[in-house]
C-alpha cells in the first residue's frame, strides 16, 4: 500500500455481527465468534501497513442490556482476539470500566499498555460519560489513547456510538456497508484511498 497521506491512527467499529449471523440462519450471538478471524487479518494488514496506532469497539456499557447468552459471546470473543494480538506483538492496552463485573478479568492486567509493537487500543465496556467521568481525578481515562485521524465503521452505521468522543474531534469517518464478518482486506485499502482524497485542515 502506497499511500502518501497515510493516517497514523486510524479507529475501527466492527458492527453487524449479529445481522449477520441472523443472514446466515444463526443464532444472534453466534455472530461474535465469525467476528475474530476479521479482527485478526485486519490486526495483520494495518501492521503491514505501518498504521501507528489503531483503536478498535469491542462492547460497550450500553450492550450489556442485551440477553445474556449476547453478552457472554461478546465477552469471549473480545477475550479471545486480544489476548491474540498481545501473542502476536502488539502494544496493547484495554480501555473500559475495569471496577464493572461486566469487565472480562482476563484482560485486566491489559488497563496498562502491554507491548511493544503496533499499539492496539481495544474498548471493553467502554463508556463515553465513563470515560469522561475521569476529569474528576485529573484527566479523562482514554488519556493514553491518540487523537484519531479515520474512523471506520462496518455494517452501514453513521453514527460514532460514543466511540472515544474527545480523540474523534477531527476524524474522518468512513462506512462499509457490509457487515463485519464479511470482512475484506479491500475495504481497508478502499477507506485508505478515500482518506488520501479528503482535504484535512483540522480546522485551519
């Protein structure tokens, strides 16, 4: 990938997983699982590329109203894909309630970036009025998390969900309108050549 205006920290919301399981005569839940492979050749492409820094939804505060049989297939599969690409080298570090039993104890050693390689921010009952709560003891609690360059979102969605409102200011924000276990490697090269178009003045 040859890209002059490449982002160096590029944001991804992985939706439609359980449309998509509901397409394939699925139980809603069985779709989280069909969504690791996805996040693991995606995890691959970006290295590849040289993206400095990514952050990816895993569940948020507000997905923990859904049915129980949900929220535990989000649970590990979101378990199963970071401890993944901590084995795989990345810098990871879990971002999200951790004083929340909804929190997966497996990943509670990650509140604290892990790593060396490409830094993964990954949101595990992530909260945006959480997050922001934290300017009460001094500073927000994504503190350690990048301003944001693109976004992308699967499964036609517009809209940010509360995706880490204060990085997000001046982000691009691209949509594939396929859902996210139909992930391909083209839709990140397709985003990538639409970021190199826009004109980004942040402002100025």
């Amino acid at each position: 990938m040859k890209n002059t205006a490449l982002p160096r920290h590029i944001g991804f919301i992985p939706d439609g997983n359980r449309r998509w399981a509901v397409n394939q005569g699925l139980h809603k839940q069985d779709g989280y699982a069909f969504g690791i492979e996805p996040g693991l050749a995606l995890y691959e492409q970006c290295k590849e590329y040289g993206i400095e820094e990514v952050s990816v939804y895993g569940f948020t505060q507000d997905n923990v109203k859904r049915p129980s049989e949900q929220k535990e297939a989000f649970r590990q599969a979101c378990v199963r894909f970071a401890l993944e690409i901590h084995e795989r080298g990345a810098a990871l570090l879990v971002v999200g309630d951790d004083g929340s039993q909804q929190f997966p104890s497996e990943l509670r050693r990650f509140r604290q970036r892990q790593g060396s390689g490409i830094k993964v921010n990954f949101l595990v009952n992530y909260g945006w009025q959480w997050d922001l709560s934290g300017i009460r003891e001094g500073d927000i609690y994504s503190k350690d998390v990048s301003r944001l360059d693109m976004i992308v979102r699967w499964g036609g969605g517009r809209r940010l969900s509360g995706f880490l409102p204060v990085q997000s200011v001046y982000a691009d924000f691209y949509v594939v309108d396929d859902y996210w276990p139909d992930f391909k490697l083209a839709h990140l090269d397709e985003a990538l050549a639409w970021f190199a178009k826009q004109d980004r003045t942040l402002g100025g």
